[in-house]
C-alpha cells in the first residue's frame, strides 16, 4: 500500500476455505510500488513455507510483479533480484501457482499493509490474529 507517509507491504495466509492463518506487513519508507509488491510476494511466501505450507495459491493485484515471476516479461530492473528470490522460494513448494487477481478481491490484503504503513513496523511483523486495522466487519468476514 502506498500513502503520503510511505509504502508497506502486507500479505495474508489464509486456508481453502478462507479462514486467516497467518498475515504480515512491513513499512518500506518511499521504495517503489513494484519493490512494494514484489517483497510482499516474497514475504508472505517465506511465511508460508516457514509455516509449513507446501501447495500454495499465490494471488496478487500487480499484473507487472506476477508476470515477472511467471517469466512473461523480464522482470524490470527494480525486482529482478526480488523476482529472482521468489522463484527459487518456488522451489521448496510441492505444488506452487501466482495468479494475478483485481484489487477489489485484495481488500485484506491492503488493509494490513495499510495498518503496516499507520504504526510503521519496521521489520516484517506476523499476525497470527487479526490486527486492529479497524472495525470494518467485512474484513473479519475477508480473512
């Protein structure tokens, strides 16, 4: 997420059917909206496979960052060792996929990475619950 006060990246885990299992965001200062979410692929990838995780659904709302990790397009100079990161994460999945998804169908996503840039954490923060992000229902009903 972008902001007049910086930019943050922020991720959600969530399990087939929908439940949150894990979310996590970081404050990047000014950096650029590709290093933006690209870091917040390879973040919430890490988590995954820290957590145990091995089949996992990749889902992103930058059209530039998952074409890049799907070698449709070189990846732009800004991510390419980012880009290059996540493939070889890629590696320790079983079965992996990145699919390009809209923004609307985002929304969790962005909130954390929203409340990322409001309390600036600095260093990659997990939740294994729900941030306080705020009191939007739809939210807890999303993740």
């Amino acid at each position: 997420a972008k902001s007049p006060s910086g930019a943050s990246a922020g991720f959600v885990i969530r399990s087939w059917t929908g439940r949150m299992l894990l979310a996590g965001a970081r404050f990047l200062e000014q950096a650029p909206i590709l290093v933006v979410e690209a870091t917040a692929v390879r973040d919430g990838l890490i988590a995954a496979l820290e957590a145990g995780y091995r089949r996992i659904a990749v889902e992103g709302d930058n059209q530039v960052v998952i074409s890049a990790i799907q070698a449709r397009i070189n990846p732009p100079w800004q991510i390419a060792t980012i880009i290059e990161d996540i493939r070889n994460l890629s590696k320790g999945c079983e079965d992996v996929s990145f699919n390009h998804i809209y923004r609307e169908g985002n929304m969790a996503t962005d909130l954390i990475a929203k409340y990322g840039s409001s309390v600036r954490l600095l260093s990659l923060t997990i939740f294994h619950y729900p941030p306080p992000v705020s009191s939007n229902v739809y939210l807890l009903k999303i993740i």
